[in-house]
C-alpha cells in the first residue's frame, strides 16, 4: 500500500472494522483485527499491508482533521491502475505531499 510515512501536524488513530492489517510503526508490525484499535502519535514513520487472504477494513481517524477526501481519492485510483500490483511509487510519493504526508527513509539495517 502506501510508503512509509509520517504525518507532521496530526495523529492518527486506526480502529479495525473486518480483516486484519499488519501496521508497521516505528518499524515495529503491530496486527490491528476486528474491535482493536492503534494510536500513530504525530512524527512517527508508519505504514500498512494486508498480509492475509481476506479484505480488511479498518476506520481511520486523524485528529485535527487535515487530510480530505480527494487524497483517497487518488490513492484509490494509483492503487487501481497497478491491477493488482504495487503502485507506482513515485507518483504515489507526489500524491502523498501534495496533501502533507512525508514520505520516509528505508528502514535501517542490522
């Protein structure tokens, strides 16, 4: 799904609704299921995939409200185009900061 990533000036706060996503936070994978929920303090480098065979849906809450519907908009429409595959990172990128997520650093090895 979406790179790596921070947001500077909000939190976000995941509640899973069906399935289960693997949130990676702090390069720490965290599985967010069905009635649990996951706080994203500001400034911290997370990201999420769908590791299993189901669906997943999940309500996402960012606190003060900054990014809008059109972000999803194209997001969901990079994802669409890649039929199936990765999106396009790079344009991903460009979609990402043009509505204030920064992307992130590779993760450190070792």
């Amino acid at each position: 799904m979406a790179p790596a990533h921070s947001h500077d000036h909000y939190e976000e706060t995941i509640y899973g609704i069906r399935g289960v996503r693997t949130w990676t936070v702090d390069w720490e994978q965290i599985d967010v299921g069905p009635g649990q929920a996951l706080c994203i303090p500001r400034g911290v480098v997370h990201r999420f995939d769908n590791n299993g065979k189901q669906d997943a849906t999940a309500l996402c809450l960012i606190l003060p409200a900054a990014i809008g519907p059109q972000y999803f908009r194209e997001a969901a429409e990079m994802i669409k185009a890649a039929a199936g595959g990765p999106p396009d990172r790079v344009k991903m990128v460009e979609i990402m900061g043009r509505h204030g997520l920064t992307p992130a650093s590779p993760p450190p090895h070792g």
